[in-house]
C-alpha cells in the first residue's frame, strides 16, 4: 500500500532537494566570513551573533571591511544597508503568494527571506502555477532549511580555522574574488553592465571623498542610470512595430 | 582593530533594519505596490554596491601599500570574464583564486 498523498510534505522535500547544490557556495563563502571576522579580532560569540543577527553574507562582509577602515557608523550602516536593499524586492515578489499566511509564519519567513529562497521560491510558483498557500509555504521552508545551519555552521568552521591560520598567509585579497565572484554572474543585461560599470568608476574617480562616501555617490548613479536605461530600452522596444519586435 | 561599541551596533542595527526590509512587504505591506522607478532601481543594488565597495582594493590594494600588483589586476579580470562567461560564481571564485596563487610563480 502506498503512503497517503501528502502534497505539502512532498512540497517540503522538494525545496530541500533544490537547494542543497547552493552547499557548494554557501559553504566557502560563510567560511570566508568566519575566518576573516577571525583574523579581523572578531571572537567566537561575536561572529557568530553577527551571522545570526543580520543572516546576509554580502552584507556582513561589506560591514566588516568597513569596521576594520574605522569608517563613520553612518557609512557602515549606509553602505551594508545598500547591499540589503535587493531584498525589498523580494519580499514584494513573494507577498501576493505567501501573503495570506498567518502573520507569524510571515514573521519567520521574513527572517528566512537570503537570495537562494528568494530565488528557488519564486521559479517553482511561476513553474506551478495551481500551487496551494500550504505547498508554497512548504517549498519556501525546504528552499531554506538547508542553508541556514550551513550558513551558520560554516561561519563557525571558518572562524575556528582562522584562529589557526598564521596572518602572514595574506587573505587581504580574498574579499574582492568572492563580491566580484558574486557580482559577474548577475550582469545578465546591458542595463546592469552599465549599473556595475558606472558604479565602479565613478568610485573609483570620487575615492578624494572621505569615508566611503563616493561609494554611495557611485552606486546611487549607477543603480539610477541601470533602471533608466531598462526603461529606455523597453520603451524603444515597444515603439517597434510588431514584426520587428518578434525579431524576425 | 574593531572598535566593540560600533561592532555591536552594526550587529543589532544592521540586523533590525535588514529584517524590516524583509518583512515590509511580506508581512504590513501585501497590498500596497512599489512605484515602478522604485522597484526597476532595487534591482541594481547588489551589482552597483558590491563591484565598487572592492574596486579601490584591485587597483589599489593596500597589500603593497597602493602600488597597482600584476596577480591581483589579472586575478580580478580573470575572477570577472569567468563569472561572466560561466554564470557559476563558484567557477569564478576559484580562477581567480587560482590565478592570484600562481601568477607569482609565472612571474
């Protein structure tokens, strides 16, 4: 006799199935941030209640580069703050699927809410559209349930390995492997080679202002010059006419 | 050194803001739709802030006291093309790790 049908359960599982491969970058990227915390004279409690506090890797690297430039709290708060702000979206995106949940499963979802979840949550609705509130709910919890103790357990991997590591062994450049790592897989349109390539001169060119603050400057032209040309270029698209917009 | 009092600031500001940003929508806001500028603008955040949060230390690095290092540049570019070309940051991650141990042996 087969087991009952339990479609949320199955939901469940097929979040975890899915996310698991993301191990492959969660793992050296949470070590990354324990052992720098580490080297930066970070203890134990103190890396670990940062990676539980604020949950989002890009973030706490950038806070912790700006920690170590003793750089104004305004501009350590603005800038991580900046990195965050992607997720405003996704908690826009998910509201008209989740949003019907019990406001406490919202509360923890919200704290649940990293890029994987987001991401892998959000193609398995457009994917199934006939989805119930349980079987979403489901999926986003599997989507999360195995990055969280990786997150948290590599950070911690990653702090005591620091401890053991000799400074001379110079990590100084580990940092902008792993942001631009991150960063050149996103550059999917014209819009965001502009966005990134705009951002990184205009930091680079404004370095005379004090504290970081060319790197707000930068990043807000650049961010503001993307969205203007997406909307430029979809706007020209749909002055087309129809034969030429199919590409024919 | 990490001075304590901003450290735990950062940790407990950060990490309230952070959530507020997460809950926003999902938990108060449900009905309510960003403007169209807003949202189109969110989603150049990640690739503005963090290329030029690290661009000053490829060009610059602090390592060798601001004088521009051949492993480093070439490290960068390589870690760049790869991502790109691949769309795997683990891929990218390792070329330039890669590239940045082995050039000062080509060298």
């Amino acid at each position: 006799m087969s087991a009952p049908a339990n479609p949320a359960r199955d939901s469940y599982l097929r979040g975890v199935r899915a996310a698991l491969p993301f191990a492959v970058v969660i793992v050296p990227f949470a070590m990354l941030f324990g052992l720098l915390a580490s080297e930066a004279g970070l203890q134990l409690y103190e890396i670990l209640a940062f990676s539980v506090s604020v949950f989002a890797g890009a973030s706490q690297f950038a806070a912790l580069h700006l920690l170590q430039d003793q750089a104004p709290m305004l501009v350590i708060l603005a800038t991580s703050l900046a990195v965050n702000l992607r997720m405003l979206m996704y908690s826009v995106t998910l509201a008209p699927h989740l949003g019907a949940a019990p406001l406490g499963i919202r509360a923890v979802m919200a704290y649940l809410l990293v890029d994987q979840s987001f991401a892998l949550s959000v193609a398995e609705y457009d994917k199934r559209p006939n989805m119930t509130l349980a079987e979403k709910t489901a999926y986003f919890f599997g989507a999360v349930t195995p990055v969280l103790p990786l997150w948290l357990g590599s950070t911690v991997a990653g702090a005591l390995a620091g401890r053991a590591i000799p400074p001379e062994y110079a990590l100084d450049f580990a940092v902008p492997i792993a942001f631009l790592a991150m960063t050149a897989p996103m550059i999917r349109s014209w819009p965001h080679a502009l966005a990134a390539g705009l951002s990184v001169v205009l930091t680079l060119a404004l370095t005379v202002l004090p504290y970081g603050t060319g790197l707000l400057v930068g990043a807000s032209i650049g961010m503001a010059a993307g969205a203007a040309l997406e909307y430029w270029r979809e706007k020209a698209a749909q002055k087309l006419p129809p034969q030429q917009r199919t590409g024919a | 050194m990490i001075d304590r009092t901003q450290f735990w600031t950062v940790v407990v500001v950060l990490g309230l803001a952070t959530y507020a940003i997460r809950f926003s929508f999902l938990g108060l806001l449900g009905n309510h739709a960003l403007p169209g500028w807003l949202q189109r603008s969110l989603r150049y955040t990640a690739v503005a802030v963090l290329p030029a949060l690290v661009a000053p230390a490829v060009l610059w690095p602090a390592a060798t006291i601001g004088a521009p290092d051949a492993a480093r540049l070439l490290a960068a570019t390589v870690t760049v093309v790869v991502g790109l070309a691949s769309r795997q940051m683990i891929f990218a991650a390792l070329a330039g790790v890669v590239t940045l141990l082995g050039v000062p042996f080509l060298l």
